[in-house]
C-alpha cells in the first residue's frame, strides 16, 4: 500500500527537522491524517503526466516543504542521478494545483534558499530602494570594518569570525547607525508577527513584510530589518526562507496552525 494513500498533507525534508515534527504534532491533534517523507521519498511516489496538453501531477496533495542537507554524491552516476531527482521533485512541486509551502519558483528546485534570497534582494533594492539598504560587494580588504557589516556570500559568517586573508567575495553595507535597531517579522501567508513587538502600531512594518514577501514569491519565511520603528523607518537585513523552529521561537505554535491552515483550508 501506498504510504501516502489516503493522506490529507505531506510533510517533506529531514526526519528530524523540528518543525516537522510540530507540524505532525498539530496534524494528529486535528486529526489531520499526514506522511512524513524525504524528498527522494516523495520522488519516488509522484509522478508528472500529460494529457492532452495539460500537465497532471499524481498525487496532488497539499505539501510543506522543507530544505535537506545531503552531501554531493562523488560517482557520475549518483550526481547524475541526484539531478533527476532535483528536476523531477522541481516539476512535481512547480505543477501541483494544491497548495506548497516553499514551493520552488522558475528558476529551480531551491530557489528560495539563503543565497539565491540574496541575489533577490538586489533585486528588490531597484524595486524598493527605501527599503533595501545599498551594498557593496568585494573582498575583505574592500572594507573599512568600523563603518562596514561585512558578511561572507558563501558561508554568511559575520564579523569578527571572517578570515582577513581569504580570497573570496564578500557582502558589506554601513553598520547600523545611531537609534537603529534589529527587528524581525515572521510571515505565513496573510499572517505577519512582529518578535518583541513593544514599538507601538507597526502594522506598517507587517505592510512591508508582505510586500517583500509577496515580491520574493514566498509564503512562509523570516524577514531581519534595520529599523527606526519609532519614526515608521525600516529597511531589510536579511531574508530567511526556511526558518527553523529555533528561530521560530514562541511563535512555533501561531506559526504552525497558521501553516496547516493556509494548507487544509
């Protein structure tokens, strides 16, 4: 019998991704039947069809999907077939008509990973110039670390940890300036929450945020800002896609009725 027969949602990443298993939590409670599964799991079972000009994927099911940490396969032979599993997992996702949490964009299976949000948010600094804050990308030498952030584009390790004599490329933009601070927003669906909201109305900073979001084609993430929030003045930091239910914090449990919601409803 198929694992996912009669299932209503299908949790896809690693067995033991914390929010997955809140996410089964909340399904049992809600008597939500549910298959935990791993990507390559899920391409086993899925399969892409077209009938007569129209693209059918089998089972369409509501789906959350959530990142996996594999190491690159060494042989030809796995790495080929770890690229069939990419582009197959990439088609399914894309062509499903039922709800995906993270589903993947046009420009691939893990488009809205941390580095692939980061060639977005030059986007969004054309379209959104008050919001996103000008950077500079160079080698490490290119900064003058007291008036510069300097994070690394590869491993995203900030300041004081950065090695002065590495060669590669790294991100820099002017460090926060005075009676700025760091806020940051979660986003699932409609729903926006502000972590240590003690600044008054920022229903305008919830604005932005589903804004970005909308603009990055994500439904569920995590958002730093650089905000003045008493004088209604923010700019984004950084973008998380895949926020992990550490970073959730205690909103993990607003956070994932509201997943199950934006996909069972």
């Amino acid at each position: 019998m198929s694992p996912i027969r009669g299932v209503d949602i299908l949790l896809v990443g690693d067995q033991g991704d914390e929010l997955l298993r809140a996410l089964a939590a909340a399904c049992r409670s809600r008597a939500a039947r549910h298959a935990q599964l791993s990507p390559l799991d899920l391409c086993r079972l899925v399969t892409v069809r077209n009938r007569d000009g129209v693209p059918c994927v089998s089972p369409d099911l509501p789906l959350i999907l959530r990142p996996t940490f594999r190491e690159w396969p060494t042989s030809r032979e796995d790495q080929f077939l770890r690229l069939e599993e990419h582009a197959h997992l990439w088609a399914a996702l894309r062509l499903m008509r039922s709800p995906v949490v993270n589903r993947p964009t046009i420009e691939g299976m893990h488009s809205s990973n941390p580095q692939s949000a980061q060639a977005k948010l030059l986007r969004l600094a054309t379209l959104y110039p008050e919001l996103v804050p000008a950077e500079v990308y160079a080698s490490v030498d290119g900064f003058d670390r007291k008036t510069h952030e300097v994070a690394s584009l590869t491993t995203f390790i900030q300041g004081d940890e950065i090695d002065s004599r590495s060669s590669q490329t790294y991100r820099g933009r002017k460090r926060l300036p005075p009676g700025w601070l760091y806020l940051q927003t979660i986003f699932c669906g409609e729903s926006v929450w502000v972590k240590h909201d003690s600044y008054g109305n920022l229903d305008w900073l919830r604005l932005h945020t589903r804004t970005i979001a909308e603009d990055l084609g994500l439904n569920f993430g995590v958002i730093y800002w650089r905000a003045q929030p008493l004088r209604g003045r923010a700019e984004v930091a950084r973008v998380v896609p895949y926020p992990s239910a550490l970073l959730l914090g205690g909103y993990l449990g607003q956070v994932v009725e509201s997943l199950l919601d934006l996909c069972l409803t």
